[in-house]
C-alpha cells in the first residue's frame, strides 16, 4: 500500500498536499484499492464554499458511488478536469491525479490529521 | 454466512467476498470490466452453486405446476427447460425461475438464491398436498461456463456432443471427466445450455463433492482460449446489457411481469394459474394505469443507477431499476420502471425525452429498444428460447 511522505492523511483515505493557505487533495493508495476501477468522477463546483465532512465529490465504481468528503474547511478554487475524461487514472496515479484545490478558512484543522506515519498505522489496525 | 463447496477457491484466486443473500460469494477476482469482456468475447466462468434447486415430482406434477406459473409447461419436452415468472394471487412476483423437465412427471425447478427458502414455503402451500417438493440445494452445486468459447473449452470433458444441446435444453446425466489438480477426476452432471449473460454458454449441475475439481480443471483447460473466473459484479453487468430482470428490481411482490415486459411468459389463456385474473384485469387498465419497464441509455454524463427518479416531459414517471456502466456499449445505461403512456415501447427516440435525477442533478437520456445487447448469431446455435 502506498503513500507519499509529504502529504497530510484521514481516516476517509483522503491525502492532502498544503501549501501555504492552499490544500491539494485527492484520495489515497489503499481508497483506490478498495473502490477498484473507478468509471465516473463528479467533481465540486469551482466557487463551493465547503466546511469539513462535506462532499466534496463522488468517485464512482462499476457497482457503487462513492462520497469523498473534504477534510477541511474552505473555497474550492481549482478542479482537476481530466477526471471527466480519464477517472481511471486515479486507479494508475492515486497521488499524481489529484481531485480538487481548497483555499483554507481555518488551516488550524490540519493539526488534526494524520502524517504518514499516523496514517500507515491506521490502516494496519483497521485491517485487523 | 453459508459457502459455496468453491468457496476457498473464490480466496485463493483473489476474489472479493461480499455478503449475497445470505451466501459468502466473490464479486470479482480482477475487475469487473475485465471480467465482463471475457465473456463477451471468450469465456468465464461462474459459481453459481448459491442458486436454488427444488425437485417437484410425483403423478399430477404437470397439472400442479401448471396452476403456479404464468407459462405454459405443457409443451415442455422431457430435456427442455422453460423460464417462467411465478405470481401470487394478486398477480405480484413471487420469483422467476427456470424448471426442468427431467421426466414425465418428474421437474427440477431452479431459484433464485435470496428467494429459495420462500419458493419451497410457497411452493408447498401451493402443491405440497398433491406433489413432492424436495429441496436439493445443499446437494447441489453450480458452474456456468458462458461465452462464444464455452462449448470448445467444456467439449474435451466429455464424450456427449455439446453442439447437440440447443438453447434452454439439457442433457440429465453427461458424464464429465478430466484432470485437476488432485488428479482425474470424474462426475455426472446436468448440463444444460441456458444461462443469464446472453452469451451462449452452459450451466452445470452436479454434486458438490465433484465442484472443485470441475472448477478447477475448467480454468486450467479455459487458460488458453481467455476464461476468466467472474464473479457477481459481472454477472450482473452482463445480465443488464442484456435486459434480463433480476428479482427484486425489474421484477418484486410490487412488480408484475407484465410490467417487466414479459409478457411472452405469461400465457394468459392458459387455464387458472395463481395471478392470472389480476394479471388479465391489470391488462384492462388504461396506460396512464399501467407501468412498463424500458430502456435508457444516459446522454449527459452520469450514472443512474437503481432507485434513481425518472421524468418524462417534465413529469415524474418512474424510477429506475438497475442502472450502471455498460462496457460493451462504452454508455451509461439503465433500465427504468415508467408509466406506461410514457414508455413508447418499439419506437426508440432519437432524441432525450427522459430525464434521470442522480444526486439532485438531472440527466438527459434517451428511451433504447431492448435488449442493450444481443449477441451475434453464428449459424452453430440457434433457436429461440423454448416458450
């Protein structure tokens, strides 16, 4: 399973690349995994003011559609409109194919998220 | 939850378990796209042994069947299966299934998996005074083996001349034998060529002992022509491209089969049969009254799938039934429970006159004769299914 040192995780397999007041964020290894081949992404709304635990978009498989929920709390500024086209390159690039770009309103959430190391530590013990 | 006799095969190969009517059964090994294409265009292979088999037999089983299902078994030759809805008095489906005529008076009826225990209730409250209903299902294990390489891939296995068994027959006792992993092996089985892909193909039935190794030697001897073990995820995605109903969706206790559009098994002029005055006065009814199931194919991106509202000039009509991707259409499609005044049955529209509300948005789509798909017809097999 992998994961990339400089990101921050969450328990909903969502990773977050922050820099400066902005957040990256797309959905991890292990969530990719679990979805199997994804065939339909809705993206947000480039404006949608979000707060935390709100959908931020739906990865959809063959048999399922999927909630991704931000983690934090701001603007959506950027999405990425080649998952219109190609949603399987999550599957491919979990960590390259990012799915939406936040403005933060309160970057103090992001203490509560987990590191790498955090993160890789939950998933073994919810595999247990 | 209860296991198939292929179970630690299912583990072994990678499959993901999930939950199925009580039954621990794999929804894919691989992907589910990949799985469904090799059907399409080689083969794959199922455990299926889930399913339902009740043995109905007996002097005046015919008779008895006769009064518990919408069609007509008494054409039914000794080696042919019939496919047939079974109503309640109120002309709702109780289950759709297949039954073998395995004798004169002598039928194995085949269920779906989530229904079998209320099949066999019903059944004896229906017949059980006058016939034998017999549950076999724990003695009974079943592969189907479908797609265009199925009869070369299974052929090798047996001395009996597949070619010879045509659409929805079946031969009782076909002695299969070959090499599997724990050495040779052999079984008598039913096969018959039937099956809920719409590919042509074979279901086998036989004795739970002898699944494994049937199983196994089949995907050995299959490597090479492209079999795929598949799952439930492409079962059902190719069911639904070819418009077969799934109990619980396009047909329920809610859903008659006249709604589900299948009406050429349901033989009204046949004499009494449980249903059949609700189902004669439901044909009575205006067509703003009834309700028909029809084809989407979606237009705007999206995927609608079961539960999903419909509308047609602005108007809520229906809902759909089951909907998802179709990988061999490369479209999103569904199929969808509408009123009948909207449903324009054998008059496809070029353009959207059908929406489907996903996740509050709506999507265009477009009514589409059914099936999705239907498989090209070689002259090797042919024949309609048996009615």
């Amino acid at each position: 399973m992998e994961t990339r040192p400089n990101l921050l995780y969450t328990k909903d397999h969502e990773w977050l690349l922050v820099e400066s007041d902005q957040a990256t964020i797309g959905i991890t290894d292990h969530a990719q995994n679990a979805l199997g081949a994804i065939v339909f992404v809705e993206l947000p709304r480039v404006g949608a003011v979000l707060k935390t635990g709100d959908t931020l978009g739906v990865a959809e498989s063959v048999k399922a559609a999927s909630d991704i929920y931000t983690p934090v709390s701001g603007t959506v500024i950027a999405v990425n409109e080649a998952l219109n086209d190609t949603p399987e390159a999550i599957n491919d690039s979990p960590y390259e194919n990012w799915i939406a770009r936040m403005e933060l309103s309160a970057p103090d959430q992001l203490n509560d998220l987990m590191d790498e190391d955090a993160y890789r530590n939950f998933c073994e013990s919810e595999a247990i | 939850m209860r296991q198939t006799p292929i179970h630690d095969r299912h583990k072994a190969l990678g499959g993901r378990m999930i939950e199925f009517g009580g039954w621990s059964m794999p929804v894919q090994y691989t992907d589910i796209v990949r799985e469904h294409q090799a059907v399409r265009t080689a083969a794959g292979l199922f455990d299926v042994s889930h399913m339902g088999e009740l043995r109905v037999s007996g002097t005046g089983t015919l008779e008895a069947l006769q009064r518990v299902v919408s069609n007509d078994l008494s054409k039914a030759r000794i080696g042919q299966a019939v496919y047939s809805p079974m109503c309640a008095e109120d002309g709702g489906t109780v289950d759709d299934l297949l039954l073998y005529r395995l004798g004169e008076d002598d039928w194995l009826l085949v269920v779906n998996a989530s229904n079998t225990e209320a099949d066999l209730a019903w059944l004896r409250s229906c017949v059980g005074d006058r016939v034998a209903v017999v549950d076999r299902s724990a003695e009974t294990a079943l592969l189907a083996i479908q797609g265009p390489a199925a009869e070369k891939i299974l052929q090798p296995f047996t001395e009996t001349d597949l070619s010879k068994i045509r659409p929805f027959r079946f031969v009782s006792h076909v002695l299969l034998h070959g090499i599997c992993p724990s050495g040779h092996f052999q079984c008598a089985a039913l096969v018959s060529r039937t099956g809920y892909t719409g590919e042509d193909g074979f279901e086998i039935y036989l004795d739970p002992e002898r699944a494994v190794n049937l199983w196994d030697a089949l995907l050995a001897a299959g490597q090479a022509h492209g079999l795929l073990p598949c799952g439930l995820g492409a079962r059902d995605t190719l069911r639904l491209e070819a418009a077969l109903p799934l109990y619980g969706h396009e047909l329920s206790r809610q859903i008659n089969p006249l709604e589900a559009g299948l009406d050429r098994f349901v033989k009204l002029e046949k004499s009494a049969f449980i249903g059949r005055q609700a189902l004669l006065d439901y044909q009575a009814l205006p067509a703003s009254r009834q309700r028909r199931l029809i084809g989407l194919e979606l237009i705007d991106r999206g995927i609608a799938r079961s539960g999903c509202p419909v509308q047609f000039g602005g108007q809520p009509v229906g809902h759909v039934t089951s909907g998802g991707p179709s990988p061999t259409l490369q479209k999103n499609i569904a199929l969808a429970l509408v009123s009948a005044d909207a449903a324009t049955p054998g008059t496809p529209s070029e353009k959207p006159e059908f929406i489907a509300v996903v996740r509050d948005r709506p999507l265009q789509a477009r009514a589409v004769p059914l099936p999705f798909y239907q498989r090209p017809r070689n002259t090797a097999v042919t024949g309609q299914p048996a009615t």
